[in-house]
C-alpha cells in the first residue's frame, strides 16, 4: 500500500499493557498506540504496537495478534504481548473495528483491510522479515485469524487459531435458545444485518465471514488450529468448528478428513475410542493430553484435555518453527 493510502500517526501517550513480564520478572512491555487510515473507507483505526530497539535495523519476526468477539485492540492480552517480546518480535494489536456487534466489525472485508493495514503499517516503520509474519488470535480472535488465512493466504508466513467459531451460521444457532437469540446470536445480527435465512445477501455476508467457507485457499500456507475438548460445553464455542475447519484444508490438500463419528466422540464422549498414534502423543510446550493431533501439509489441528483457553508458549513455539516467504504486499484485493 502506497504511503498516500495508509499514514501512520503515533500517538505521544502510550499505554501500559497489565500483567506478565518481558525480560525480568518485573518488567512489563510498554506498547505505543498508532493509527492507520483505511484504504477502503478513509476511517482510522488504532493499534498498539511494541518493536526491540533492533527491529529498526535487523530483520525481525513479526506477530500480529487478534483481539477476541466482545473486546478491541485495548484488551488485555498480556501473556501473547510478553511470550511475542520475550522472543524480540514485533508486536502488533490491530482494532479491526473493534466488538464484534456492527457491521464493518466481525471479519468484514474492512475489518479484514484493517489487518492489512496493520501490516503494512509495521513494514513502512521497521525491518519486518517477509519470511516470518505471524498471525494468531483467541476466540473471536481466532474467528478472525482462520477468516485472514482463507482470505488472504498470501500476506502471512503462518497462521495460529485457538477456540474460535468458524461458521457464523451455526454459531448463531448454538446460541440461540427457544427461538431467542443469546449474547453471540445477537451480536451477530447486529453484525450481518439478521439471523441466517432472513436473505439471500445476509447469508452470503455469513459465507463471506465464515472461514469454513474459504480456508480451502490456503494452500501451502501453514496453518494451526488449537481447542481444548470441553468447549461448547464449559465454553462458547463447541469443538466441531475447529475441526470442520482442519477439514476443509484437508479436504484441498486431498488428505484424510476427521471422520463424522470421531466428531461426535470429541464432542459427547470427550475422547475418541479409536485413537490414532498421533493422537496421543503429548505436546511438551502445550502440556496438555493430546485427545487429537492430526497433520494436512504444513497444517495442523490439536484437540487438547482443556476448554475456551489458549496457550502462547506452545502456539509461538510452533509459529517459530515456520519460515515462509509473503508473497503479496498487503493491499485492497479480496
């Protein structure tokens, strides 16, 4: 993106991300606050950013994570922000239009701009390795995430998503309850203009929004989906979204699919009672009982003892073994 179409404006406050430690124990990164200017619409979006001294000069990986459904790019995400410095990368927070309960927010292609953005805004400030921009992302975060790699699978070097939904549609009928949409069914609505079925031009805003739908183009893009069991049941999104969505890579790459009855043993039974070799071997950063590990490529999907939770240490140990080249400058297609 040319410099007319995205100014970068640094804000002299900056803002003290709570929690964790970088370098020392008691040490917390200091992230600044910038803006972008969309290339879609003109609106500014803010982000928080941290950078090593280094990055200036050296080239340095890059992460790029996603704040979750209901938060924006102030939320707390100490534990990533500390695991991303700690290993002297580049931090970035983008807002992407911030809660998901509009409708340029919720994986839009402006909210979709707005990641790119954030991207391109690092690239014009520091020396980012092309090989090593990460994306990663929490919940609505890792909505978000899959949504980029099906969209834009060009733009990054590897992609981690942990508990997110991936299918809008469902995920609005899980919540709804005796006819009544819930929190999420509701903020959905907010965001795609009604409930499934209300048109022909909502549901294809579901499809567009829903990374079921296009993770099928992510090709040799390396791609890692993380939950933990007992979500959909202690948490809010069930399992099958992140497993129909390993699926669907699979199912590009013509590689085995996780079969429909080992679905419904994850999500009734909470283990499968055929496990495969791979599914048990234990994560040593993760610690967590693998319940499901299986590979499509470069693409993974892991199924752990656990809930709506996520894990830096293992999701940037995994991001830091992957070296791939960009490929796309970030810009307006879609």
């Amino acid at each position: 993106m040319s410099d007319l179409r995205i100014r970068i404006l640094l804000l002299a406050a900056t803002m003290s991300v709570a929690g964790g430690h970088c370098c020392t124990a008691d040490e917390v990164p200091t992230t600044q606050t910038g803006e972008t200017i969309s290339a879609l619409d003109g609106e500014r979006q803010p982000l928080l950013h941290w950078a090593p001294e280094t990055a200036a000069s050296e080239p340095t990986p890059m992460l790029v994570f996603l704040h979750s459904w209901s938060s924006d790019y102030q939320q707390d995400n100490s534990k990533w922000l500390t695991a991303c410095a700690d290993r002297n990368w580049i931090w970035m927070h983008p807002n992407f239009r911030g809660v998901n309960q509009s409708p340029k927010a919720c994986g839009s292609r402006f909210a979709r701009q707005d990641v790119l953005d954030s991207i391109a805004f690092a690239r014009q400030r520091w020396n980012v390795d092309p090989q090593r921009i990460y994306l990663a992302g929490v919940s609505g975060g890792g909505h978000m995430a899959l949504l980029m790699a099906g969209h834009h699978p060009k733009e990054f070097s590897a992609v981690s998503a942990w508990v997110g939904p991936t299918d809008l549609a469902e995920w609005h009928r899980f919540h709804t309850r005796h006819g009544e949409p819930q929190k999420y069914a509701v903020m959905i609505e907010r965001s795609l203009g009604g409930a499934p079925g209300t048109s022909v031009g909502i549901d294809a805003g579901y499809r567009d929004r829903s990374s079921v739908f296009h993770l099928q183009r992510v090709a040799d893009l390396p791609v890692s989906i993380w939950a933990g069991v007992d979500d959909g049941h202690s948490g809010s999104v069930p399992i099958r979204h992140s497993l129909t969505a390993f699926n669907a890579i699979a199912a590009a790459h013509g590689n085995p699919l996780i079969s429909e009855a080992e679905m419904n043993e994850l999500s009734t039974l909470k283990r499968l009672t055929s496990p495969l070799t791979s599914d048990q071997v234990r994560d040593q950063t993760l610690r967590k009982s693998i319940l499901l590990g299986r590979r499509s490529g470069e693409s993974m999907i892991t199924i752990f003892d656990g809930g709506h939770e996520s894990h830096p240490d293992a999701a940037l140990e995994w991001l830091s073994s992957k070296r791939h080249a960009v490929t796309n400058i970030p810009g307006t297609s879609d």
